[in-house]
C-alpha cells in the first residue's frame, strides 16, 4: 500500500485545480458567458410556441367549420 506522502505533486495539483474550480464557483464569468445563449433559447421557445398554438387554433376553427353548398339556394 502506498504511503500518502508517495504522491505530492499530484495531491498539489489536485488541490490547485479545486481551488481554480472554486474561485470560478463564486465569480460570474461562466455565468454571464452562459446566461447570453440561454436567453435566446428561451426568446425562440417563447416564439415557437407562440407560433404553434395560433396554428392550432386556425385548424381548430377550420375543423368546427362547416360549409352547405345546395344548388339553386334550396335544400334538396
């Protein structure tokens, strides 16, 4: 079994790589470079669904629709 002391410079570098990963934990680079593509995302959702549900409700007063054509004005 290896001692703990068998690896340092890993063990320093694991530590160092925790510490980089913690400051940008608590600073808002990674956040404001994610919050940009997030927003457009959601604006496009927004707008598909806005799309979607007025074409829904066009085939829905087209299917409810009914058209009597009788010839001369009169039922046969």
């Amino acid at each position: 079994m290896p001692s703990t002391n068998s690896y340092p410079y890993a063990r320093a570098a694991l530590s160092l790589l925790l510490l980089i990963l913690l400051v940008l934990n608590f600073s808002k680079t990674i956040d404001s470079q994610a919050k940009q593509p997030l927003d457009a995302s959601f604006s496009r959702a927004l707008i598909t669904f806005g799309v979607v549900r007025s074409i829904n409700a066009v085939i829905s007063v087209v299917q409810g629709t009914e058209i009597a054509i009788e010839p001369g004005g009169g039922s046969v």
